[in-house]
C-alpha cells in the first residue's frame, strides 16, 4: 500500500486492530496525518474491548474532542464502558452532559452503556434515572437495569423490576435470567429460583455453562443441595466454572466432604482448577481441619505462581489458621505483596482466636499504620475485641470499643456488644454485662446470651442467670444447651427444683441432646464420629489412632477427649463406642 501510494489508513488501521496489535496499530494511528471521527471511533473501541486499556481510550476521547472532532453515537459505549471499568464516575458524567448536548440520548446503545456505568459505579440513583427517561425499552434496556441492581447488591429491586418486565409483556433471555438467579440466591428466593429453572425447561433454553452455573450458585445459596446437584449431574458440558458453582455450594453449606470429593472428581474429569476452585477447596478444608488437602492447594498455586494472589493467600492464611497451623499462616500473611481488609481481617482474628491476643492489637495497629487503602471496618473491631476477650483485657476491650465510633466513624453492632458482654462476663463482672445489654439499641441474640449465661455458671448469679435463661429460652427453644447449661447452674446453687424443672421443660418440649462430633484424616481420607457411634468399621490403623490420642491426653494430666469403652469379655458381639467427656 505504501510503494502503490494507496491512501486508505482507516481500512489498514481496523484490520491491524482485528489482528489485536497494539503496537502496530498505535503507529499507524500516529501517522495518519489528519485523522478522522472513524479513525478514533475503531481506536476508541479496540482500546476498550481488545486491549482493556481503559485509561488510553479517556486520553483518545479528549483528544477528539481537542481536534475539534464530534463524537457520536459509536464513541460513547465504548467510553461508559471504559468509565465503568475505572470507577470514573466524574468522567462519565461530563460524557453524559456531552450525549445530551449532541442529541444522542435517545440512542439506545448510549443509554444502556450509560446505565450499566452509573450501576458498576455504585451511583444506581442515576441508573435508574437514564432507564425511566427512555421513552421506548428494549429488552436490553430492561437487562442493563437488572443487571445492575444484581451485581451491586440491590436483589430485591432487581427481582421487583423483573416483575415489572414480565408484566410489560418482555420475555427473558438467558441474560435476564442469570441476572435474576443471582438476586434470588441473595434474597433466598427458591420459589422465583424455580419459576426460573422450570422457564429454561418449557422453552428449551441450552444449559450451558452460563446458565447452569447460575442455577447451581442460586440453589446453593438457597440451601437446596440436591436440586444444585441434579441441575450439575443433568449438564454434559462441565467446564471450570460449573465445577466451581458446585463446589462453593458444597463448601458454603458446611458440606465440606463433600466439597473435596468432588474436586477430587473434577480432577479426574481433566478439568484444571483456577483461583476459585482453589478458594472454595480451602473454605472446605479449613472447616474439618483437611491440612492436607490445604497444603496441597497451597503446593499448586505455589507452582502455578498464583500464590500470592490476594484471594487465594488469603484464602490459605485461613485455612491454616483454622487447622492449627498458626505459623504457617503468618508465614502466607508477610509473604503477600498486596493486602485488602480481609487479608488483615483474618489474620487479626486468627492471632485472637490462639490466643495471641498482644500480637492480635499489635497487628491492628500496623495495619492503621500500614494497611494503605485496607482500613480497620465491623470485623477488624470483632478481631480485636474477641482478642481481648481470650486474655482478659477489660479496659484495653472498653477503649476500642468506645474508639470505634468516636475515631473510625463505625456503629457497633451486634457483634461487637457480644465481645464486650463476654469480655465483661468472664472477668467476673456479670451484673455490669447484664446492665450492658440492657442499654444496647438492638435486642440481644442467642450468642451474647449464651456468652453471659455461661459466666453465669463460674460467678453463681441466680439473678442474671433467671434473666439470661427466659430469653434464650424464648429465642432458640429447641437448643438443649440452654436448657443443660441452665440446669447444672441451678444444681450447682442448690436450687434443686429449678435445676429439675430444667430437665423436665426439655423432656416436655421433646428436646434432645446434641451428641458431641469430631473429624479424623487417616490415610487421606476424612472420617466423621459421634458419641456413641460403634467403631467395628474402624481399621485397626484408626483404633491405634483413638488409643493414642488418650495416651497422649492422660500424659498431659487431662480427660480424655475420646474415650474408647472397652468391649464386655462376656459378650463376643460388643462393640466399642465412642465417648464424649
């Protein structure tokens, strides 16, 4: 083109751009001599969708507008989306300004890059706004709104404006739907859930990867395991992320076995786990204590270089935490390059949780120091406060709680009134923790009163004790712990016949004692025990593992933990049972 002298730069400039060249495609712009609208409008949009360089396209935008070059109706969805994308909020309001002064607000594309940029900018006031004004909606207009709604937390509103749609007469596409099953596994809706399952069905939508996924996550949030299941188990194409919806569904309803058994299957199915998999797989693991499996996960992303990427090691600092391994989770917490306010969060909590509770307040006030943009919110309070709750720091726990609100502009909530009522309890200071509740703005819940009603069992405070107890039994009538706790602090005053009617209460209501429950990993495998529970499925492996855990606890001069009841000599058939003590 150049030795011909054929002048057409715009035509070579898209095809550079389609072949995803920056460079090259950088240059050529450069030497267009006196470019045009089109020639920004396609560097505009390659920026943004090519090469997600969104700062180049607000550079490009304002320099058309230097050269005195009109933008239109090609110009600004490419550049909402580039504002969406940098949080830019101010950038897209002068943008929006312009649209109106050059009469492209009528231009449906413009108005629903504009919705989606005021939705992901946290701004859904004026999203909304844009949508009310466009006089004739398409379903895309009504699929940007909802959307928005879904992706910033507003479920109720999307599911709302979902109705809306149906009763305008607008049938959903498959991206109305997984915009809607988002919302109702926010809102626990499983019935709207359904409707949407049994629409995908009647009108023979694919199950793809897009949709089933979502079906999985909204079933799964909604506590329905099986129907998450059998919507995985009916799809033929599984990739990465279908395997991921089950996962995090099994690992977010406490089914962690479960979990680790079916990335076991994903493995063998040949699917290899990304960053999700691997933070789904380390909930699970942190919560029966798999250190294993967590030392595995931490093992991959060691040599797949995503170790330190802020979700996965915050992930693993967790799970180590939770597994006892204190050291290595410290060790996961400095090696991290960046960290965000859960990163700091769990790490505080899982100094307080072991007891370390100076390291704990240390490590908070390092991070008001150092934490940049990760600053002290709710449950960084919760960390520090359950600190000073395991070590018995009255006043240090009354300070922070007061700074809250005073220095850092957050509200205690329930949670925090828990840690000072248990801070106070366990100092011996019942009476003061009672007067605290009494003086909360919001009603106090089963976990600050069991906090305070086993205080009550130390300090002997039949008073509070009376208090404490008619609530809990008015908030969680089917827990047997209020009820054995109650009693055996009633027994221990010498009121026999309040310690009695205890007993009675829950036999009359039918409540039944919930029998203690532990994990062991042998032999790579977890397995689950309760009190009571016959060991003849046990291995010998296993019993000599039940037989040394006791050795070990008697040496320490304690209880054991697990007992194994002897088999009767006189009777071939007993078999040994599990014991809680």
């Amino acid at each position: 083109m150049l030795i011909n002298s054929i002048q057409k730069p715009n035509f070579l400039l898209s095809k550079a751009i389609d072949l995803k060249d920056f460079t090259y495609s950088s240059l050529l712009f450069h030497h267009i001599p006196e470019p045009n609208d089109y020639a920004f409008n396609i560097m505009i949009r390659g920026l943004t969708t090519t090469w997600q360089k969104y700062d180049l396209t607000l550079g490009f935008y304002y320099q058309m507008n230097s050269l005195g070059l009109k933008p239109n109706k090609f110009t600004y969805p490419f550049l909402f989306m580039a504002c969406s994308n940098l949080s830019a909020l101010n950038h897209g309001r002068a943008a929006h300004s312009s649209v109106f002064k050059y009469g492209l607000d009528r231009d449906g594309h413009v108005s629903h890059s504009m919705i989606t940029m005021y939705a992901r900018c946290g701004e859904l006031s004026y999203a909304r706004r844009v949508f009310d004004e466009i006089s004739k909606r398409d379903l895309v207009s009504w699929n940007s709104m909802i959307s928005g709604y879904s992706k910033m937390g507003y479920a109720q509103d999307a599911a709302g404006l979902f109705r809306e749609m149906k009763d305008a007469g607008f049938e959903p596409n498959e991206m109305t739907l997984v915009s809607v099953l988002g919302a109702c596994g926010d809102l626990g809706d499983v019935s709207l859930g359904r409707w949407v399952e049994e629409f995908v069905v009647e009108n023979k939508l694919e199950l793809n990867s897009y949709l089933g996924s979502a079906l999985i996550g909204m079933y799964g949030k909604c506590g329905d395991l099986s129907s998450a299941r059998r919507i995985f188990d009916s799809m033929v194409t599984k990739d990465c992320v279908t395997w991921n919806a089950m996962i995090s569904g099994y690992a977010q309803n406490g089914l962690s076995d479960e979990a680790i058994m079916l990335f076991d299957g994903m493995k063998d199915a040949g699917i290899d786990p990304d960053k999700r998999t691997l933070v789904g797989l380390l909930s699970a693991s942190a919560s029966v204590g798999a250190l294993d499996m967590g030392k595995w996960v931490d093992k991959y992303a060691s040599q797949r270089g995503i170790q330190h990427d802020v979700y996965v090691a915050t992930a693993l600092l967790d799970m180590y935490a939770k597994c006892g391994s204190l050291d290595d989770a410290l060790r996961v917490f400095e090696d991290m390059p960046q960290k965000n306010e859960v990163s700091w969060n769990a790490m505080i909590s899982a100094l307080a949780c072991h007891g370390r509770a100076m390291e704990a307040i240390s490590l908070f006030k390092r991070m008001i120091d150092e934490g940049g943009a990760a600053c002290p919110n709710d449950i960084t309070f919760v960390g520090v406060l359950s600190a000073c709750v395991h070590v018995g720091l009255v006043d240090e726990g009354r300070r922070w709680f007061n700074l809250m609100s005073s220095s850092f502009g957050l509200t205690p909530k329930i949670e925090h009134h828990s840690c000072m009522v248990d801070l106070l309890a366990r100092a011996g200071h019942v009476q003061e923790a009672w007067n605290f509740i009494e003086e909360m703005p919001e009603k106090p819940d089963e976990v600050l009163l069991g906090a305070l009603l086993a205080a009550c069992q130390k300090c002997k405070n039949v008073d509070v004790t009376k208090k404490v107890t008619q609530l809990l039994l008015e908030l969680e009538p089917s827990n047997s712990g209020n009820y054995v706790i109650s009693s055996k602090i009633y027994a221990k005053l010498n009121k026999w016949e309040d310690s009695a009617r205890m007993r009675v209460l829950m036999r009359q209501r039918g409540v039944s004692k919930t029998p203690g429950c532990s994990w062991i990993e042998f032999e790579n495998q977890l397995h689950e025990f309760h009190a009571g529970d016959l060991l003849h499925d046990c291995s010998t492996g296993m019993h000599q593992v039940f037989r040394l855990l006791n050795e070990d606890l008697k040496r320490e001069g304690k209880l054991g933990i697990i007992l194994l009841s002897e088999p009767d000599l006189g009777d071939a058939v007993t078999e040994p049972r599990l014991k809680e003590s």
